[in-house]
C-alpha cells in the first residue's frame, strides 16, 4: 500500500470516529442545508466547503458540491454519508454517481470504504485513485463496486478533492449488483487478515471457508454456504438452515454459555451436540458419541482438547476439538459443517475409522493455507 493510500485511509477512519457522534462538523453542515446524512471532513480545519447548487445540475434539480477554500491545500477534504452494513452484507455493493468538475488541480473521485471490527483496518476500499477525474470535465456518472463481507459494520461512501478545484455530485445510487459487475477494490491484493482457525477431528475451517477432505465449504454472495457437491446453508441469527448431503437441516446454535449446544432436526430425526470443557455428546437418531476430556496428554499446540470414549468398548473412538471451535463465539455454519462431517457413529475399533451418516469423504491431514 503507498504512502497516500495510507494518509486517505487514516483520513476516512478520522471521518470515521466523528460519525459515532454529532460533531461540530456535521452540526455545521446541517445548518448549510445539505442532505440529511452527509457531511464534510477534512485532513485540516477549513480547506474545504460542501453546499447544494441548483444551477445547470447533472440530473434532477439540484448537486452537491465539495471545492477548495485555499489557494493550495495539501490535504483532502471528502463530502461523505455513513450508514450500518447489514442490509447489505454479504452482498456486492455498487455506489454511483453523476460528477462534473472545474479546474481540479490534483484529483477528485468517489469512494467507498466498507469496515469491519478494526475501523483502522477497512475489509474493501476504493476512491478511484486509479482512475482519477481531473481538470475541468462535463457530466458523467461514476461508479465504485465493492463486496461487503458477512463481518462488515459499516458503510462509509462520498466524494473526495485533493487539492484544488471544484467537484459536483449528484444523481446517487446505491443498489447490489450479481457477480458479473466486476468489484474495483484496491486493497484486494493485499496480505490476506489472518482469521482465527478451527478444527473439529480432521474438518478445518475459519469464518470463511471449511476444509473437510475434497469438500470445501465457502459463502456465496447472497449469505449462504455452499459447497462442491450440492448442499447450501443459511445462517438466520442463529439458526442454520437449508440442504446437508441431500437432506433438510434447521439447527439452533447456542454458544458463550458454559457449553455450545447445538440443537433441531436434520432429515426426519433430532440432533443433539453439546461441547462442554469436560465432555462432548453427539446424537442423531438412533446414533450417539459420549466422550469425555482425556487428561494428561499434551495438547499438540495448546489449543486443542481431545474428548475420548471412556469405556472399555470402542477405545480407538476420540475426537479432536481445536482452536476457535473451543471460543465463545465460533462460526456457526462452519461448526456445524465439521461436527456433522464427523459424525454420530463412534469409530470402530475393528476398522479404525469414522462411519459418518453422511456420505464419506476423503480426509485431509494439513489447514488450509492463506488464513
């Protein structure tokens, strides 16, 4: 990422902590009459105005616009609105608008910046850096195209001038696009945020993927889970619902308490999970796995916690429960995903392997890679 990539971000993300309050700025600006929900912010007190001119606008009867109130400020000043992400999570986002320009010494664009937990670390961004509007240009309408992520907190999206000059705004759009409007996120290529993994037994996963055998799991941009083969899941608040190896599924998730329990029905019987510090119950119909915490063995990184059958009968029957499927907030959809593909059956002591209810899948024995 360049030094100015740096300095717009930090930028944005100031804008950012102003729009958990009324500030000053955004008081201001309301008085000016600008449109409910937009607002300026700058790099530097009064480098820049924003105000509504009804005069020879682009479409409609009016535009916005943002210009320079100094011969050559050496900062950047955005016209911007704010908004909650979850309408549109999961979700490919397309922010447009009509721009004209006079005289820009240095650039103008529109931008969008989508952000998750870390405001100083935004999950997609774009300003048309790449694709600047300079100089003096007539009427025509701009667009940014980013993917909003199921973890996304909000939406920040505006106009932005570097330098001098004067940039209008107006006609604006908000509306999702399918997968065929390509996205122009500039932080694309960057190192991928390194999410916290799980293991369930040989099923690895993270918020956004699930490794189990040749079966990989990966949300969609409509919010569901799919996999290679033919099942897809949908997380309601925590409900998780749809189609696992060919039969109807619709389990609540209960995790933060003294267990994670996960209870409902999958195909025509009920499903009982519970994950406790000292046990782990698996039932599904007529099948059941009752294994307990073995102590005494060192745990491979730290983090996992190995629950065995502990009777005398099926001995070789032990499960593996690591990383953050032990946390107080696991993913739902990938939990579920890796308990199911272990199954209910205890392993045979004559075979040496899991029977799943599931079809079998081949097992893998390394974490997906890039986390």
């Amino acid at each position: 990422m360049t030094d100015r990539m740096k300095q717009i971000l930090t930028l944005l993300w100031v804008a950012a902590l102003a729009v958990g309050g009324t500030s000053a700025s955004a008081a201001d600006d309301k008085k000016k009459g600008l449109p409910e929900g937009w607002f300026v912010t700058e790099s530097a007190p009064k480098l820049y105005e924003a105000g509504l001119d009804t005069q020879s606008p682009c479409e409609g009867n009016r535009s916005a616009y943002l210009r320079s109130l100094q011969a050559s400020p050496s900062g950047y000043g955005t016209f911007m609105q704010a908004f909650g992400a979850q309408t549109f999570r999961g979700k490919r986002l397309r922010f447009s608008a009509e721009v004209r320009t006079e005289d820009v010494q240095g650039w103008t664009g529109l931008w969008m910046r989508v952000e998750g937990e870390d405001p100083k670390e935004p999950l997609a961004f774009d300003n048309m850096q790449s694709r600047a509007v300079v100089g003096t240009t007539p009427c025509k309408r701009y667009e940014v195209v980013l993917d909003v992520p199921q973890e996304s907190k909000a939406i920040m999206a505006g106009l932005m001038l570097s330098g001098t000059g004067k940039a209008w705004i107006g006609a604006v759009r908000f509306e999702t696009v399918d997968a065929s409007v390509p996205v122009t996120n500039l932080i694309a290529n960057r190192p991928q945020r390194r999410l916290p993994a799980g293991r369930i037994g040989e099923a690895w996963f993270n918020a956004e993927k699930v490794d189990a055998g040749m079966n990989r799991w990966l949300p969609q941009l409509d919010g569901s889970w799919k996999d290679n083969v033919s099942s897809a899941l949908t997380l309601n608040g925590n409900t998780v619902q749809g189609t696992l190896a060919q039969k109807d599924l619709n389990v609540v998730v209960r995790a933060g308490g003294p267990s994670t329990l996960i209870q409902g029905v999958w195909g025509s019987d009920q499903v009982f999970i519970e994950l406790g510090a000292e046990k782990l119950v698996m039932k599904w119909g007529i099948y059941s796995r009752e294994l307990v915490r073995e102590e005494g063995r060192p745990r491979e990184d730290g983090t996992c916690i190995r629950y065995r059958n502990p009777t005398g009968i099926g001995m070789s029957d032990y499960l593996d429960v690591c990383g953050v499927a032990l946390s107080k907030s696991p993913p739902s959809v990938p939990l579920v995903v890796a308990f199911f593909y272990n199954g209910f059956r205890s392993v045979s002591a004559a075979r040496g392997a899991v029977q799943p209810p599931i079809a079998p899948m081949d097992r893998i024995s390394a974490p997906p890679q890039n986390r």
